[in-house]
C-alpha cells in the first residue's frame, strides 16, 4: 500500500475539490435538462464551487505547510484572495437567487 505522505495528502484534497466542483456542475446540467429550471443549476453551481475551493485552499495550505518556500507561500496567498473573492460572489449569488 503506498504511503501518504503530505505531497499526496494535498493532491488527494486538491482532486477532491476538483471533484465537488465537476459533480455539483453535473447536477446543474441535469436540473436544466428537467423543469426545475436556470435559477435552481445557478444555485447548484455556486454551492459546488465554494465547496470546491474549500477543498482545493485546505490542498494548498497542507502544500504550503510542508514546503515553506516563497513561491507555495506566494501560490497561498493568491489562492487565499481568489476564494475569498468567489466565496463572496457565490454566496452574493446564492442569496439573490434565494430570494
């Protein structure tokens, strides 16, 4: 059985995320394809995406945290202001369509 080390910790979150984002698209495709409607996919979509960059920030920080250098510490903090920046959208977005 390979060994899990924080190199692969990371990149098993990281996948993860990837992962929620690509399935909760998923389901918004599907929720178009059915009656439910473009307001339900959005909201599908912006729930999937700040669950996704949870995953992929806590990827990040598990990188940074194992290899301080500038550039993991440079890719944490653009890392850090994107999500906060879609977070806020997402959940801009998710209580205009809650509405």
């Amino acid at each position: 059985m390979p060994e899990l080390t924080v190199a692969n910790g990371a990149a098993l979150l990281e996948f993860i995320g990837a992962l929620w984002v690509v399935g909760y698209c998923m389901a918004a495709l599907w929720s178009v394809a059915r009656p439910q409607g473009i307001q339900t996919a959005r909201l599908l979509v912006a729930e999937g995406a700040v669950m996704g960059l949870s995953f992929k920030l806590a990827g990040t920080l598990l990188t940074a945290m194992a290899v301080p250098s500038w550039d993991h510490l440079a890719r944490l903090a653009v890392m850090v202001v994107l999500r906060t920046l879609l977070k806020r959208f997402f959940t801009w977005e998710q209580a205009r369509l809650r509405v």
